[in-house]
C-alpha cells in the first residue's frame, strides 16, 4: 500500500507542474501584421526562464522573400531572432542554443562574421546545418532556446 500512495503522489506532483508549466506561457509575436493575418505558430513560447525561439527567416519586408544578397539576409534573421528575444524580455546573451540551417554551405563564414555581432558575453551552443532548401527562397533559417539570467539589480 505505502509503494502505490508514493506512485499515486508522484503522478499528481508531475500532473500539477504540468498545468503551473501550462499556466505560465506566454506566446510572444513580433511579426509585423501578425495579428491582422494569424498564422499557426508563434514567433516563440516563453515558459517560466526559458524561451523557445522559432525558426526565423530573413524575410525582405518589400517582397515578402528572403532577401536576395545572403550577407543582408542573416543580417535581417539575427535582428528578427533579436527582436523576439528582446519582445520576451530576455537578452542575446540569454541564448543558450541555436541552430542555424543552411542552403549553402559555402555561407558559414560569412554566416559567422554576421552572427559574431549579436553577442557579448560568450556564444550559444550551436549547429550549423545544411538543407536543400528553405521556404521563401531563404538562405537562413534559425532558431533556439533563451533561457533567462539573474541579473544583478
């Protein structure tokens, strides 16, 4: 008896952190228009400290396309990622994983030289991958996990 009350408690412990986990999203869209046009996905979920970053595009505003020079493209993600990040009111520097997928991987070092300027304090773990493509003829796509520091205050 004592074994299935052990059991029967560790199930409702996990059950009642599964819905004070489900209580505390927070879905956060910085797309522009994206509440004039909902789409199935948020931009990222930010449960308790930790951010779930979506895959983000280098979207050209004017033609609704990845924008056609690569170097101007991950300039246009990264500062989407930021935007995201920022608007969850976490940092760059709270990014502890990225991944970044690829059409060409002849990019990676101009890739780098773009993505090196988003952060101060170190660099997320992160993969580097390639695809054949992407939608919206993007050359990038990225996305990862923030998670909150304790700053000092």
């Amino acid at each position: 008896m004592p074994t299935r009350l052990i059991i029967v408690s560790l199930l409702l412990a996990f059950a009642m952190q599964a819905v004070a986990a489900d209580a505390d999203r927070k879905f956060i869209n910085v797309e522009p228009g994206a509440a004039q046009k909902p789409r199935p996905l948020s931009d990222a979920v930010l449960v308790g400290n930790t951010l779930y970053i979506s895959g983000h595009l280098g979207i050209d505003p004017q033609t609704n396309r990845a924008a056609e020079d690569p170097q101007i493209e991950a300039k246009l993600v990264m500062d989407r990622v930021k935007r995201t990040v920022e608007a969850a009111g976490l940092a760059m520097d709270d990014i502890v994983s990225i991944q970044v997928f690829c059409t060409d991987l002849a990019l990676y070092d101009m890739f780098n030289n773009v993505y090196g300027t988003y952060f101060t304090h170190g660099f997320p773990a992160r993969a580097f991958l390639g695809t054949n493509a992407l939608v919206r003829g993007a050359h990038f796509e990225v996305l990862g996990t923030a998670v909150r520091r304790q700053r000092a205050h």
